[in-house]
C-alpha cells in the first residue's frame, strides 16, 4: 500500500542551494515515518540516517549549540559538495558558480544547517520515486525512498519547533 506522506530533512542551505542555484528542483532521500517509534507499528528498521525525524532533531541540536563536535553538519557539507560537483558535471551551473558554493559551503556558519522538513504529498511524486533496494539502505530493513529531481511545487517546507 502506497503512503499519503513522504518526509525528508534537509538543511536549510541544502533547501536555499536548491532553490537559487538548481532551478527549484531538490535531491531527496525521504520516508513515510516522520518518527517510526512514535508514527506506526512496524517491522521495519530505521537507522538514525534514514529517519527525517531524528535527522530533523540532529541537525537543529548541531545547528544551535556551539561544540565542535557536529557530526551531521560534515555529513552534510559533504554532501553539498558533491551536490556542487553532479551539478557541474550536469551543466546546470558553470564552473564561476561552483567555486563560490564550494567556498560558501566550506565557509558555513553552523546556524545555516539549521533544518527544514520537506512534506511531500505521494501521489503528487509517485513517478519520480526511487524505492531504495533492499540491502542497498541504511539497514537491510528500513524503508527508504529517493527523489532526484523534486520540484518545489510538489512539497511543503516546515520549520518545526521540536521534535
């Protein structure tokens, strides 16, 4: 059976990269558990990187707390550049704009890596889902999906207080 909702964490600046530079289309690894324990009876896994509700938790502690240790904001970056990199490589930005994200990202301030919850209607993206193959996600079974090209008309963006 098909969810009605699919949930992804981001970062703020992966939403603001996504929006001003990549043509308002977003890359997306989603779910349809905000958080599992609290959401569904299941028998399904959920490894901390495959639940938008503890990615979402993750990042606002690493984004307002001033440690050095954060973890989820260099899993992050790193995955912004090699956003930055595909991009290039697409010939969707030049390679005068890459240089500046690249040195925009290194340069972040923790507070950009706030998060931001994507809120994705399934029927409205139902054909650009890419179910995640077993053994091929976080953990043999968790139940993951990825969205290449997401299209801003077709999600909703919420800032949560807590979760």
């Amino acid at each position: 059976m098909a969810p009605l909702i699919l949930y992804s964490a981001q970062s703020w600046i992966a939403y603001a990269l996504n929006e001003e530079f990549y043509g308002h289309y977003h890359y997306v690894w989603c779910s349809p558990f905000l958080n599992p324990e609290k959401d569904a009876l299941t028998t399904h896994f959920f490894a901390d990187t495959s639940v938008p509700g503890r990615i979402y938790k993750f990042l606002n502690e690493e984004a307002n707390k001033r440690t050095s240790s954060r973890q989820w904001i260099k899993r992050n970056k790193v995955g912004l550049l090699d956003g930055v990199k595909s991009k290039k490589a697409e010939k969707v930005i030049n390679e005068k704009t890459a240089k500046a994200l690249i040195q925009y990202i290194l340069g972040a301030e923790p507070l950009d890596f706030r998060p931001v919850l994507y809120i994705i209607p399934y029927t409205k993206v139902k054909k650009s889902i890419e179910v995640i193959a077993l053994g091929k996600g976080a953990h043999l079974l968790s139940v993951e999906y990825r969205i290449r090209r997401l299209p801003r008309k077709s999600f909703d963006v919420q800032v949560l207080p807590k979760l």
